[in-house]
C-alpha cells in the first residue's frame, strides 16, 4: 500500500495517523504505561526509553521524509 502513495499523500496519511492514531499503538501505549506504572509500584524506576530505545534515539532529532518513511516501512514491515 504504502509503495503506491504519491509523497502528498504519505503526508496526508501522516496527518490522518496524528488525528486518528492506529488502535494498536494505543494498545501498546496503554501497555506500557501500565507496565510501568506496576514496575514503580514495586520500587523499579524505569523509563519508556529503557523499553524502546527508538525513544531515546528520537528525540529532539530531526528526521528527513526519506528517515520517517523507512522507519514507517520498517514498522509495518513492507
């Protein structure tokens, strides 16, 4: 699917994923942060980043189009 998208409408569906995140990345949010939330009430202090080190590498970076798609392809695995 997403090798037949023209670069606007990579961006549209960018956009659309912003308004209307996908069900399983927030499942896997809703999981972490209960995991979390159970780790520190056992006295462990994790963070996201010990759990996805993609976070940690991530921010506060810049990423170019040609980055976010290969992240996006690598994702989804197409």
């Amino acid at each position: 699917m997403l090798d037949e998208l023209t670069p606007r409408q990579f961006d549209e569906w960018i956009a659309y994923q912003q308004v209307e995140p996908d069900k399983m990345d927030r499942l896997r949010l809703i999981l972490t942060t209960g995991f979390l939330a159970l780790c520190r009430s056992w006295g462990v202090d994790l963070t996201p980043e010990m759990l996805d080190p993609a976070l940690e590498s991530a921010q506060g970076q810049e990423v170019s189009p040609a980055q976010a798609e290969a992240m996006v392809r690598a994702a989804y695995h197409c």
